[in-house]
C-alpha cells in the first residue's frame, strides 16, 4: 500500500467518528474538553459555529454522531454527546457580545427566506453579518417551523426556541409573522431580491385513505394535530386514542395524547420493532410513560357508527425475517381495537401549492423540488431549497447543514461567481505535548458508565403539558460524563524516519492496533496485523517505509482509543499526540477568500 496521505483533510475527519458523522460537522470533542474544564460559554459557542441552536438540538437532536461513537465500540453505550450539548447551554454566561454583528453598510444584496425554520435562520446567520439583507416570510405569528409547531413543549420549551432564534432575527432580519408567500411568481416579478431561499418545511402530513376515513371528524393528521395543540387549538383528547405509525413524530402524538387526558394510548406498527423508523430513546420515553406499542398489526378500516368513531380494524400479521430482511408475511386475521380518537403519524410530505408551474422551477411527480445535492440550487438559478423542503423529512441538525451550504452558494449567486466552485476542507495539526509523559488534555481511559439524564417524576409531569420533562445533567454530572469521550480528535501521528524498530509502541498499545510488518495489499496487510482489522469502513494508517528494514508501521484506527501510551513510550518522539481541526468553510470564509491579498 501507498503510504497513508494525512495532508487530506477527510482522512482525520473520518477517526473523530462523531464529528464526522454529524451534519454539520460540529467539533464534539472540542467541546466536551471545554465542558470538562469548567467552560461552558466556550462550549457552546464552538457548537454554535456549526449547529446555530446548541439550547434546541441539546434537546432534540436525533444525534446521528452517537451510534458513531468510538466509545460504543469499547462498550455498550457512547458518550451523552447530544445531553453534553445542552450542559453548555444551560450552564454559560450571556454570549450577547459574541455573538456575530451586520455590519452598518449593507452590500446591496437583498435575499428573502420563505419560512422561519431552521435552514432558513441558518440562511440569516451566514448572510446576515456579511452585509446582506435578509427578509424572512412566516406564514404564522411566531418563528421557528417545525421546530415550534411539531416538537412539544415538554421537550422543548418555548423559552429556549425564543433565544436562540432571537440571536439570529436581532442580527438584523426582516422576521415579516403572519406573512405566508402565497405566490413563487409574484414574490420573483417583484424584483424585490436578488435570490430567494425555500426553508418552508414539509408541512403536508400523509393521508391513510381506508373505509370509514371520511366519515368521522375524530381522525386526526398528525403534524397539523400537534401544530393545533401547540397554538392551543386542541386541549383535549378521548381517553382511548390510536396512533398509527411509529415514527418521532408518532411518540409525539401519543406523550401528547396522554397530557391531553388519553388514560390509554396505543401506537399501532405494521412491522417489528427493528424496523420502527422512530429513535430508540424516543421509543423508551414513550413506552416509560405506560404507551403501549402493538407491533405486525396493519390498519383496515375504521369503524364508525353515526358520526361517532368507535375503532379501527387491524390485519395481524406474522414475518419471516432473514439476516434484517423480511423474506415472506402471512396474515393471521383481523383485529378490532376499540378508539376515541385516531392520529395518523405515517409521515410527511412537502407542499408547494404556492409555487406555479411555468416558472422554471422543476418539481416531480412526488412534488419534490429538482434541488442540486451540493449547491441546493434549483432548476431556476436564482431560487434555492433546503431542510425538508429539499429533500424531504430529516432532523433539525441537517436544514442546519443545507442552509449553511446554501448561504454558500446564495453568496456566491449574487456575487457573479460560480456556485459550484466551493472551497475545500482543511486541516490542521497541532502538538499537545508539554513534557515527555505530559499531555495537554486528560487522556487516561476512564471506565465510568454513561450517566442517565435526570427526569421529571411521572405524577409531576403531566399536570400541564408544557413541564419539560427532561431536567438535564448537572455540572457535576456532566463532569463524570465527560470522561467518557476518548478524545478522538487527537491524533497518534508518527514520523517514520524517527522510528528505530524497538517495538515499545506495539508492547504498550492496550488494544493492539498497531503493527510493523513488511507492506503489501490491503487485504495482506489486514492479515497480518497484531488483530486483524475487519471494519473495512475506516482506512489503515500506513506509513512510509521505516528506515532500518523498509519494512511500514501499520495501524487500525478503527480500535485505536488515543490513549497516547505509544508516545508516551516512544524513546525517539517518532508518535506524537498533535489535534486534528477540520475547517469546514462556510459562506463568511468564501467572501474572506474572495478578497485581494
């Protein structure tokens, strides 16, 4: 094998498994070191470079960087990364004065966002200090999307939403409330901006056409059901209630169903548990509040009598599942379950009844925007898409990434400059030594459980529905969980024309990941090494040729925990403990880079 090029920024972005894994690339490690160290103010504003609302998704990430977690391949359960986030939110200081200003001249470029969710606010953030002006169009009388409307109040306060947006909004923006865009043509004949950004969302909840469907008004679409119990519409609910689906959005429904009044609540899967859509910890806050899942049932029809909604029909069902798949389904007969109310919770789907045909912008058959992957720009240059309105549902975390990507290419856009002409990654290496045996950062194992994150006692809970329910690690509890992160970030990076072949590294490597050995090919190489190295997703480090016998030191990053003993033993300084920072640019870097030296 060739020797491993280290200079390219992805080959260390890919051993810090959750920055990598994260959407928008936020520096987890960096940030659990702070918190560690008493920063918490420093802590969220690293979070806050690449995610915007640290307060919010601290609360309700899906955290995609955890099931990454290399602490998970050493044990069970990773790092609480997502619960260390809201650590540094909850316990900073005011960062008002930190936070990016908008210059006093403006560039003369005016941008409009339709929808004030978070790919839209992201927008703002970039744009915003940058010179540009921003007017966001929110077809309801208070900001944040989905985020407000879909997300109850018990898993996040109104009072957190309101801060963090209003860090954005107070930069500048036009916040323009009660504003739906209710035409794409006028809002473009207007001549009123230079580009449009589309952050509307996926607002559409998918129907469940079946007998009986239409003949009761206790059948609910579950995205607009928690968008009238948000704004108070709804404050009751039957005390038998069935929600069918078992996505996010289902538990929702049903914790709050039961905050509504429902005494029994069930939420009804066509298919086993393995194959729920839903988060495993979204299903455990559910099934811990007494909901009740009923797994291989599928729905029939609905059972009315006169107007009133008596209950549902259900096929069960009986799967044989191989290696993950289902390879046959046999029907075992019908099923009556008796109901008060029905919440449909099947998924979502984007709307855009407000964007004619005609004016260049391509929507399919699905009504899904034709949206470039990497620019977000649509078939009419200068419209552009992004959250779920791209491409359809996901988390918070990735409208965070498309609308930075977005603010990128808007600037780009309105500068004359070629939107797909992006600057790259990069990264940096620097040195944590401070003596022979001394490291600038804590880089023994601890073998410390995950901590569980304090609850809401189930009585107290339910007395109003916007009591959060989650409390939050304190700073002592967060001091154990920080521990737990194994400082990925920090590279075990060697220089072979130091190495001198005494083995010491391979002797005092815990978890045997390194290895010298005469090169080869890859599947050789794997072969040979001390344990051999079968997660094929994540690269070999190999070095050049060792001075003393040609022969390459090899090392499995996959089991590589950056414990340092290889440099803490290595009698020539050929490894060295040095922190990878991945510079992931966005569109204030791209206007930086733009200007004459």
């Amino acid at each position: 094998m060739e020797p491993t090029d280290t200079s390219k920024p992805d080959y260390f972005h890919r051993v810090v498994d959750c920055q990598w894994a994260c959407p928008a690339h936020t520096d987890v490690p960096e940030y659990i070191r702070l918190i560690a160290q008493g920063e918490f103010t420093d802590a969220y504003m690293v979070n806050r470079e690449s995610n915007v609302f640290p307060g919010i998704l601290g609360r309700v990430c899906d955290r995609p960087c955890e099931p990454a977690c290399r602490r998970g391949r050493i044990e069970e359960k990773p790092v609480a990364i997502c619960r260390l986030k809201r650590v540094a939110s909850d316990n900073r200081d005011d960062i008002t004065a930190r936070l990016p200003k908008a210059p006093r001249e403006k560039n003369g470029k005016r941008i409009a966002c339709i929808g004030a969710g978070p790919a839209s606010l992201t927008v703002a953030n970039d744009l915003l200090p940058m010179g540009y002006e921003v007017t966001i169009f929110e077809q309801y009388a208070v900001p944040g999307g989905l985020m407000r409307t879909n997300i109850p109040a018990f898993r996040l306060p109104a009072a957190v939403l309101d801060e963090e947006i209003g860090y954005i909004v107070n930069m500048g923006a036009d916040l323009r409330l009660n504003s739906p865009v209710k035409s794409m043509r006028q809002l473009l004949d207007s001549e009123e901006f230079d580009a449009v950004f589309v952050g509307s969302g996926a607002p559409k909840g998918k129907e469940l056409d079946l007998p009986g469907r239409h003949d009761t008004e206790h059948v609910h679409i579950g995205i607009t059901w928690l968008e009238s119990v948000a704004f108070g519409h709804i404050e009751r609910v039957g005390e038998r209630v069935l929600i069918i689906g078992v996505g996010n959005t289902a538990m929702d429904c049903c914790r709050s169903s039961l905050r509504l009044g429902a005494k029994d609540v069930k939420v009804m899967a066509r298919k086993p548990r393995q194959f729920f859509k839903a988060s495993e910890w979204e299903l455990e806050d559910a099934e811990h509040e007494n909901v009740a899942i009923v797994v291989n049932h599928a729905p029939k029809s609905f059972v009315t009598e006169g107007g009133r909604l008596l209950g549902m029909m259900f096929e069960q069902l009986e799967y044989d599942i191989d290696g993950g798949d289902i390879k046959a389904t046999r029907s075992l007969g019908e099923v009556f379950f008796p109901c008060d109310d029905v919440i449909l919770a099947i998924g979502q789907e984007n709307a855009f009844p407000w964007i004619e045909k005609g004016i260049g912008i391509e929507l399919d058959k699905w009504n899904v925007p034709t949206v470039d992957k990497t620019t977000y720009q649509s078939t009419l240059p200068q419209v552009f898409f992004g959250g779920d309105a791209a491409f359809g549902p996901k988390n918070i975390i990735w409208s965070v990434e498309h609308g930075h990507q977005a603010a990128i290419s808007i600037h780009k856009f309105c500068q004359d400059e070629a939107v797909t002409e992006r600057m790259p990654r990069g990264v940096t290496l620097s040195s944590r030594k401070m003596g022979m045996h001394e490291w600038a950062y804590k880089n023994e194992y601890n073998g410390v459980e995950r901590r569980l994150v304090p609850h809401v006692g189930l009585v107290e809970r339910f007395k109003k529905i916007n009591i959060e329910v989650e409390l939050g690690f304190t700073a002592e509890e967060a001091a154990l969980e920080v521990q737990r992160c194994l400082n990925c970030d920090m590279q075990t990076v060697f220089a072979a024309k130091l190495c001198i072949e005494c083995d010491a590294c391979i002797d005092i490597c815990p978890v045997d990941c390194l290895t010298i050995t005469h090169n080869g090919t890859e599947a050789e190489l794997r072969g040979r090494l001390t344990a051999p190295a079968t997660n094929r997703s994540q690269a070999l480090y190999v070095s050049a040729a060792l001075p003393q016998t040609a022969r390459v030191m090899v090392k499995d990053e996959d089991v590589c925990v950056h414990c340092g003993l290889c440099a803490e033993r290595c009698p020539t300084a050929a490894w060295d403990m040095q922190k990878s920072t991945i510079r992931i640019p966005q569109a204030i870097d791209e206007e930086v880079s733009a200007c004459p030296a």
